[in-house]
C-alpha cells in the first residue's frame, strides 16, 4: 500500500501507540459507555495496522460489519447523549452547559463518522485493489496484482467487485475523504493545543488519540487514492 517504508513503519507505531491508549483508557473505572467507545477506538486503530502491515489478513467481512455498527452505536449514543449532572458551581442553564452539550455530542458524531470511514475504507480497499491499483510493488512501483489487505498476495476475498471502469469513484471518494479528515486533524491538533494551554491540562489524552485517528485516516485515503 505504501511506496514508502519510512512511512509504513511510522505510521504503524502511531497506530499501535494509540491502540494501546485507548486499551488503556478502556480498562480505567469509568461509565459502560466510555469503555467500550474507547475499545471501538483500539479496534479501529489495530484494523488500520493490520491494512499497513504487508502479509497479516484478518476476514474483511466481520471488521466491515463491526464498524458498520460501531457507527450507529455512535449515532445512537449522540442521539441520546446527555451532559452530566451540574454541579453547585454549574448551574444546568448556564452557557458553558449548553456549549459542552453540543460538544459532547458533536464528539460522538463525529466518532460515529470515523467508524463509518472505516468501514468504507475496508470495501473500497478491496474494490480498488482486487484489480492491482492500489498494490505497489517495492522493487519497481508498478501496480501488483495483489490487493492490499494481507499483502502481497493476500486478498479480502469480498463477493462482487468492480470493473476497473467503474473504480474512479474510489480514488475520487478517497480524496474527498483524505482532506476532509486532514481538517479534522487539523481542528484536533488546535484543540490539543488549547487543551494542553489550560491549566489542568483537561482532556489531552482524549484529543491526541482523535487527531492520531484522523491524521491516521486521511493517510490511509491518501494512500488509497494514489
């Protein structure tokens, strides 16, 4: 998948750093809710290792279907979302409420979204590669005939692709979606950095591990659409 293998490895250990957090934050006293959305991150983030590492393969299908859910487990979640309960110095209709009730579920939506992205970038991978667009050979750069998931010569074994004249939807797709979570790791690195200006320090760790997903992602896409 990458021509690059300074860009393989790096972008491996990021993803395993960030799996690891997020296993870590999982396994920390907190609501059923946190937990497994942290767990949905540390999956997330070790499916995207398994596409970057040539020769491992785990089933496509399964991982299209668990983020598939994922993503609407998110989608109910924002739905449903309520702040926590103010305390006697945060009175429940006081702006900074109703600012942290948007984010929260902005938050969750936007969770839901990278989850959804996963999920499409498992299909669109085995749509694009089944054909020998998206393998890159070490030796040469010329188009494998392997697609991408279990490397050179593993396939996702997913019913149904494409002609190759009706593949251009893909790269185009992964454009789109290679810049639109470029901002996004935009927007989390700035917050990152007001976050980590605020004494206290609040929340970091949460925006460092969505900017890893989302900077993660839009090089995954990039990748894709090249």
């Amino acid at each position: 998948m990458f021509g690059s293998e300074f860009l393989r490895w790096g972008l491996t250990a990021l993803l395993l750093a960030a799996s690891l957090y997020a296993v870590f934050r999982a396994g920390r006293p907190s609501p059923p809710a946190t937990r497994v959305g942290f767990g949905l991150h540390a999956g997330m983030m070790f499916a995207m290792v398994l596409m970057v590492v040539p020769g491992l393969q785990w089933p496509a299908l399964p991982q299209i279907l668990l983020f598939g859910l994922a993503a609407w487990w998110f989608v109910l979640r924002a739905v449903a979302w309520r702040p926590a309960p103010a305390g006697m110095h945060a009175p429940a209709a006081s702006p900074g409420r109703g600012r942290a009730e948007r984010a929260g579920r902005g938050s969750l939506l936007y969770d839901a979204l990278t989850m959804a992205a996963m999920a499409y970038m498992l299909v669109a991978m085995d749509l694009h590669g089944a054909y020998g667009t998206l393998a890159v050979s070490d030796a040469a750069g010329i188009p494998d005939q392997a697609p991408h998931h279990a490397g050179p010569a593993v396939a996702l074994s997913l019913p149904g692709a494409l002609p190759v004249a009706e593949q251009g939807w893909v790269s185009q797709s992964a454009v789109v979606l290679a810049l639109a979570f470029g901002l996004a790791g935009a927007v989390w690195c700035l917050l990152l950095f007001r976050r980590l200006s605020t004494p206290g320090r609040p929340r970091s760790g949460e925006a460092l591990l969505e900017l890893a997903g989302s900077a993660s992602i839009a090089v995954m896409f990039a990748a894709l659409a090249a």
